[in-house]
C-alpha cells in the first residue's frame, strides 16, 4: 500500500508499506481522503521534530470504508463508511479521572504521536470510530474533524443566541468557527488580512475586517454600540492577534484561544482585569462534538464547497502544502485510496 511519510523539515516521501491485519480491539479502515490542516504544517516545518518520530505517517482528518475487523469485533461491519476522533487516552491520569479524556495528560494524538490517515489501509482502535451516513460524500466526510474543532470551540464559549462574536482568523478553523455560532445564532465578524480570504468570507454572507486598514477595535466598539464583543475567538496564531483581543471584548466577555502558539505571547492584563475578562484554551474535542459535525455536515449548514479549496493525489501532498503557507488554499485534501 502506498504511504505519505514525514522524514524531514519540508520533506515528505511516499512510500510503499506492507498493510497488517487489525489486532482485536481494532479496525482497519481503508482511507478514502484526508485533510492537510495547521497542526500538519507544524509537522511539515519540523516544528514537532521534539515530540515525533520520523519517519511519520501523519493526518489525521479523514473518511474511509471498513475493509477488516479485529478478532472477536461484532459492533461493526465491514462496508460502513467511518470517521476517526483520532485520540487515545490512558484513563487513569487526573484529567481522565476528572472526566477530560479528551485532553488526557498522557494522550496519544493518532496522527502525530503515532502513525495516522495518510496511508491507505489504516489499523485504529474500534473506539475511535464514528459512524457516517451512507449517503454522504466521503471527500465531504474528511471534513468532520476540523467541523468538530470548531463544534467544540463554540461549546467552550458558551456563546449565547444573539451574541456578537469576533473570529480573528480567517483560515478553515475560523470559518468554520464562524459558521458553527452564526447557526447557534450569534452576529459574527471575522477579522482577516488577507484579501483572497476576506472575499470568500464576505461571499460566505460574513462581515470583515482587514486590521492593517482598519481600526479593529474603533469598528467593533461601532459595531457593538460600545459594549464590546460577547465572544472574541482567537484562531490566527498571531502575536499581534492576541495582544489585541482583549481590546475587543465586552465587561465579563469572553476570549477563547483556538491557535496553536509556537511561543509565549504577550497578554494585557490590566485589561483582562479591568473588565473581568474570560480567558478559556480550546484543544480537539469530544465524542459529542463529532456526533455534532456529522450532523452539521448531513444537513449542508457547513460551505464545503468554500471550503475545499481542492483534492489531489499523494504525490502532489508537497505542493499542497506550499499553497497551504501562502494562504492560496482553505483546506486540501489527499486522495488516499481507491474507495467506492
């Protein structure tokens, strides 16, 4: 079978590898497409080379077909077209036995810190599947875990119907994020400084801001006739992005960092304590939040035609990821296997 490998800082080889049979307790699924995200291209630019092990069968969105079951499996079937919540967690750390699996102190992030989608027959723990409706595309299936990020993200907001929201960042995670509290209701903006996003968006029915012409925090007091932002979602990984957030929330608003910051940023204080701000991380997501995409995507709330900027073969996956850096894509997809 062929594989996408991570070797080294901005090279990836595909190679070919012997599939084995799932272990019980697993599944193997046959991958249909995967989705080159921001975690990926930390991978890709060896940002991660401390915490994986080369060389690396990353990716971690997907959608596939059961092709084998491990020994003794009776809940599936081979044929169900499947997602995977790619974490495994050990269940005995604090944050298990506080009930946050999801964010285990000890947790395996399939697709980082071991090997993930980018491969076409891929062994995964039974547990870690997700049901999809037969009638769905697969190409838009592969969407469902960057849909759950931003499910799980509006959840952690505890945003409100009627609630004016900020998304700095209009990359697919901000999109999304702004298209997933747009149908729970809120009144969204998404700040954004590059113009090829800012028209999508805009096309999308979204308001924007380009920061670097306009006063962010001078348009959002307008906006909110004074008050402030109910919700700030800062998906940018900028520095200026989060020295600015706090600027734009309301007294007891709310900021959510949805990023990955490579660094320590700087963060005003006096202004988080000046109007008792919020200030909440969101990582990855529950089973739920999947439960939820899947729904999301079934009912067409989520632009994936918007969002897919394209699909191309594993061979091409370098020159994706190029387009990716630049900003001239949203969100490919690899076409990983041959599957109906």
């Amino acid at each position: 079978m062929r594989t996408l490998q991570y070797t080294a800082p901005r090279t990836l080889v595909v190679a070919d590898a012997e599939p084995t049979s799932p272990a019980a307790g697993c599944i193997q699924v046959g991958v249909a497409f995967a989705g080159l995200c921001g975690t990926d291209l930390h991978i890709f630019h060896g940002d991660m080379d401390a915490r994986v092990t080369t060389p690396l069968v990353f990716g971690h969105e997907m959608s596939g077909v059961i092709t084998a079951l491990g020994p003794g499996e009776q809940e599936w079937s081979v044929g169900e077209r499947v997602t995977v919540m790619p974490l495994s967690w050990d269940g005995v750390c604090p944050a298990c036995r506080a009930g946050h699996e999801h964010i285990c102190q000890n947790l395996d992030f399939i697709g980082i810190d071991s090997p993930g989608a980018l491969q076409e027959k891929w062994n995964v723990p039974a547990s870690t599947l997700v049901r999809l409706p037969s009638s769905m595309p697969l190409d838009v299936a592969a969407l469902v875990e960057p849909v759950a990020v931003a499910v799980h993200d509006v959840r952690r907001s505890e945003l409100a119907e009627g609630d004016r929201v900020v998304v700095i960042g209009g990359g697919p995670i901000g999109v999304l994020i702004a298209t997933v509290a747009r149908h729970a209701g809120a009144e969204v903006v998404v700040i954004e400084v590059d113009e090829r996003r800012r028209s999508q968006i805009s096309d999308l029915g979204f308001a924007t801001v380009d920061p670097r012409t306009t006063d962010q925090a001078a348009w959002i007091e307008e906006w909110t006739e004074g008050a402030g932002a109910d919700v700030v979602f800062e998906v940018s990984g900028a520095a200026a992005a989060v020295a600015g957030a706090t600027g734009l929330a309301k007294v007891r608003g709310t900021i959510v960092v949805v990023a990955i910051h490579p660094q320590p940023r700087e963060l005003d204080l006096q202004r988080v304590f000046w109007r008792e701000l919020r200030i909440l991380g969101a990582r990855v997501y529950r089973r739920e939040d999947f439960e939820r995409a899947v729904q999301l995507l079934s009912e067409g709330v989520i632009p994936t035609d918007t969002v897919i900027t394209r699909i191309v073969d594993l061979d091409e996956a370098q020159a994706a990821f190029t387009d990716l850096e630049s900003g001239r894509a949203l969100k490919v997809l690899v076409k990983v296997g041959e599957v109906a």
